[in-house]
C-alpha cells in the first residue's frame, strides 16, 4: 500500500502546487489587465474631469442664454400686444369721432351743401326774374 500511496500522494502534491502555481498567474494576469485597462482609461478620466467642469459651466451658460431668449421674446409679445391694444384704441376713438361728426369730406361738403341751397334759391328767384321780365319785354318794347 506504501507503494502505491506514496505517487499519488506525490501526484496530489505536485497538482496543489500546480494549481496554487495556475492561481498566482492567475492573479498576476488580473493584475496586469487591471493595470492596463486603468493606463488605457486614464487619459479618459483625465479628461473628463477636466472638461467635467467646463460641461457643467457651458450647460449653465446654455440655460442663462435660453432663458434670456425667451424672456425677450415674452417682452417683444407683450409690446406688440400693447401696440395692438393701442391700435384698437385709437381705431374705436377714430369711429366714433366719425360717427358723431362725420368724415372731414363729409363735413366740408356739408358747408357747401348749405351754401349751395342758399344760392340755388337765390337763382332760382333770378331765373323766375328773368323769365318774367322775358316774357313781358316784347310788350314793353
């Protein structure tokens, strides 16, 4: 039995050291990769957290900037509201200032319509002179 225990037992011993032998490379390998990859991403990192900052700082520039835009663009509205109100305003004062006195031609003309029918009836009582004394100039003649 002595001889038959001892090679395996020899095997078993050589496999545990084979195997802690595999577990260190193992270990070693996992090391380097790690190593690696961090060499590979640190320019990465480097650069996020110095352009982190600046990101952060754009992004708030970006906001001030929309909102800034959009408040104007409230302002300009609410102007041009205004203007319009103004517009409907004046518009409805304008009316009724035609209504109650009329247009300035309106106005004009009914001057000279007054006029005008004063001077139609005082040529009409010269036509009616005239006409008489036509008629009775052949007997007067």
């Amino acid at each position: 039995m002595l001889a038959v225990m001892h090679p395996l037992q020899n095997t078993l011993i050589n496999v545990d050291a084979l195997s802690e032998n595999l577990a260190c490379k193992q270990e070693l390998i996992h090391l380097q990769l790690n190593r690696a990859v961090r060499m590979l991403t640190q320019p990465g990192l480097y650069f996020k957290d110095k352009l982190g900052p600046i990101r952060k700082t754009l992004n708030v520039l970006r906001h001030e900037i929309e909102n800034a835009i959009k408040y104007r663009k409230q302002i300009l509205f609410e102007m041009l509201e205004s203007l319009s109100d103004g517009m409907d305003w004046l518009e409805t004062v304008f009316n009724t200032c035609l209504n109650k006195f009329g247009t300035p031609f309106g106005r004009c003309m009914k001057v000279f319509d007054d006029n005008m029918n004063d001077c139609v009836v005082i040529f009409i009582w010269l036509q009616v002179i005239t006409d008489e004394g036509n008629r009775i100039s052949p007997y007067t003649g």
